[in-house]
C-alpha cells in the first residue's frame, strides 16, 4: 500500500487470500491460491497489478525483488525460481 502512493489498499487473508482495492474507484481484485502459498499469491498479486496499470513498473519491480526471491536463512534446496512471465 505504501509504494502505490496510497492508490491501492490490500488485506491478506488465511489460505492464500489477498485482496486488493483501488481507492475511490469502487473497484478490486481477489486472489484466491489454491494449496495456500504465499509465495504464489504474491508472483500473481504483483503480476496482475501490473497488466491492469495500477502498480507502476518501477514498483512491480521493487515488490518482486522482497516478495519473489528466496530469503538466505531458508534451509532448501532451488530446484526452479518463481518469476512473472
């Protein structure tokens, strides 16, 4: 919210939930994944913002560098990358 400029509200919810709101427009978005990943809601959440031209690219692109990559302190494995096609 704060990176939109106050133009866009978001509440995340439980299961992989996140709904997002365009201030003053009457109009939103919800994201529901399936099997609960964080990590997938945010890919689609970022990606979307983006094609409907409420996030600039600049912005998309400063989300996706906290949200889509792997934290160092995580013990796994990379056998693949989650990345906004």
């Amino acid at each position: 919210m704060r990176i939109s400029g106050g133009t866009l509200v978001s509440k995340a919810g439980a299961e992989g939930i996140q709904c997002v709101g365009r201030v003053g427009e009457g109009t939103g978005l919800a994201i529901k994944v399936a099997d609960g990943a964080k990590r997938a809601k945010y890919a689609v959440a970022i990606h979307v913002l983006r094609q409907m031209g409420w996030l600039a690219p600049e912005a998309a692109d400063t989300l996706a560098d906290t949200f889509l990559t792997l934290s160092p302190y995580k013990r796994l494995d990379v056998v693949g990358e989650v990345a906004i096609v």
